[in-house]
C-alpha cells in the first residue's frame, strides 16, 4: 500500500494564527491546489476559543470540499484534564461522522500527485 512513498515530499506547517491564515489560502488553496496531497488540521483540545477553531476548520473544509484531497482532524493535548471534561459526547459524534480510515486515501493522493 505505501509503494512510491518514498519519495520525499514538502509539510507545510501552519500555526493556527489568523493574520497568517490569508498566506495558507492564497499559497496552497488558490495557487497550489493541484500539488496538495492532504490536509491534516490539528485541533488543540485544551484552547478555549472554540468558535476561531470551528471556523477555520470550516474554511479547510470548504475550500477541499470538492477536491479529492482527504481532510484529517486530529485532537491535540487529549491527555490533559480540562481538555476531555465535557468532551465524551463530542467524541462520539465525530466518532459517528468518520466513514473510513482517511490514510489509504492520503496514500493514494501522494501517489498521483507523484506521478504526474
């Protein structure tokens, strides 16, 4: 399954700042769609500025909603105790959202974007 993975590839980290958000649209959703192979948007669970969060997790999403680009969300600081009061039930909500393991489509995407 990971055949022509080991090529190297570019990461793009982003901090989840909103003077910087302008720079990652531009760049990569307007002007590089084509050469992105995923998106995975780290979530930090123990912030308290859920609305800024939900909001640019929509523009991700918006914006690779029709795309063949698989879109990961993983939480962050999990561990921490303030972090999972309250978050048992949202947990399963998302649970019952996520329809299959985003990896092989993560793999297959890096594939094409290679061979082209």
């Amino acid at each position: 399954m990971n055949e022509g993975l080991d090529k190297p590839f570019i990461l793009v980290d982003y901090p989840g700042a909103e003077t910087l958000r302008k720079a990652l649209f531009n760049k990569w959703f307007n002007e590089q769609i084509n050469s992105v192979c995923c998106v995975i948007f780290v979530v930090d669970s123990a912030t308290f500025s859920k609305k800024d969060v939900a909001e640019y997790l929509y523009d991700v999403l918006y914006e690779t909603k029709n795309t063949k680009i698989p879109v990961l969300v993983v939480c962050n600081k999990q561990d921490l105790a303030h972090a999972k009061a309250g978050q048992t039930g949202s947990t399963q909500k998302v649970n019952t959202l996520v329809v299959a393991d985003p990896r092989p489509q993560i793999f297959e995407r890096i594939k094409s974007i290679r061979a082209d």
